[in-house]
C-alpha cells in the first residue's frame, strides 16, 4: 500500500480492514486489534494516521457495515485518519 495518495489507501485499507473483520475469531477485543494493526500497516505504508479525528462510534459503526458489505462508510472514516 505504499505510494498511495490517501484515498486509495483508505478504500483499500477499508477493504482489508473488513476481511480482517469478518475472519477475526473474537468479537470482543476487534476494534482494539484491528485499529492497532491498522497503525502498524498505515505507517509502514508511509501514512500517518491522525487519531484526533478518530471518532470511535463512528468506526464501529462503519466496520458493522462493513460486515454486511459496506466498504465506502469505512473508507470515508478512514480516509479522514489518513489526511493531515
């Protein structure tokens, strides 16, 4: 995902994000999982995420709806963590 303007990199991270989703044996503990694996690949993909912007009801939100196929909803919240 390296060399990515920000929103290709959110849609792709958005769909990776919801296959990692719908695998993950756990539900408790996902979110945490997810978004700190999300960091690491974020930055070794050279996009520093800005999580002031993070609104967390939001992101559960959109990885619900990205359960049920939705990849855009997370990809816009995404995208907002991947810009400056």
């Amino acid at each position: 995902m390296q060399g990515l303007d920000a929103d290709v990199f959110a849609r792709k991270a958005a769909h990776f994000l919801s296959e990692l989703n719908v695998i993950h044996a756990f539900r408790e503990g996902n979110g945490r999982a997810q978004l700190s694996f999300f960091a690491v690949m974020a930055d070794y993909a050279g996009h520093r995420l800005n999580f002031e912007n993070l609104d967390p009801d939001a992101m559960l939100d959109a990885m619900i709806a990205s359960f049920d196929g939705n990849e855009d909803f997370p990809a816009t919240v995404i995208a907002k963590l991947a810009r400056p």
